[in-house]
C-alpha cells in the first residue's frame, strides 16, 4: 500500500485511515493493468495478461482448424489423429471429457425435415 498509495497501515491504528478506505484501495490495486503478486494471490487466472489469454485461444482455434481440414481431407482408412487438447490456462481446472459418440438422424428424420423446408 506504501508503494502504491503511499498509505501506510499503521495509520489504521492511529485512526487516520479507515477498513472501508482500506478496502477501497486493495479493489483498485486488483483493478490495476498488467501483472501483480495481489492479483495473482488472489486470482490464478490473473497470472496472465489479456494479451497472453487471447494467444491461448487462437492457439487452440488454429490447432482445432488444422485438426479439422486434416479430418477432412484424409482418407477413411487413414490412422485416426486425437483431436487436440485446449492450452492449459492458469487458474482454469482440467477436465478430463468423454468423447461425446455422434448421434445421426434418421432417414424418416430427414425426410421429415426437408419436406418441412419446402412446405416455407
């Protein structure tokens, strides 16, 4: 808080600062851009810049689209590639997913669907 707002804490004692003053500060230090060892006791998360966070997910959009175009334009008896894991993020727990098995539509389904298109 000195080094910041120039307010020491045993002002609090010496009744020259007061908790909601106290608090006031620490939400504007959290509030501060760029990195700092509060936020990032407070927040895991915060360990990271906006700019670092935006990186994660055009790593992991690119992963995904290269993934996709390799799925399609493989033949369908080549070796299966895993589909990639999202960048790990700090303050983000992994959760370990079930690869979620396609469910297709029936051929009454679709029929169903496009005869309802055309009826618009």
């Amino acid at each position: 808080m000195l080094q910041f707002f120039g307010v020491d804490f045993l002002d609090l004692w010496r009744g020259q600062l007061s908790i909601r003053r106290i608090n006031v500060l620490i939400g504007s230090l959290l509030n501060q851009p760029g990195r700092s060892s509060l936020s990032a006791a407070v927040d895991e998360s915060a360990t990271w810049s906006d700019s670092e966070h935006l990186l994660a997910r055009v790593h992991d959009a690119l992963e995904l689209s290269n993934w996709l175009f390799y799925q399609a334009n493989s033949s369908e008896d080549a070796e299966p590639v895993p589909a990639p894991t999202p960048m790990r993020r700090p303050g983000v727990e992994e959760v370990a997913l079930e690869p979620v098995k396609p469910t297709y539509a029936s051929t009454d389904e679709v029929v169903d669907f496009f005869t309802r298109m055309n009826n618009l």
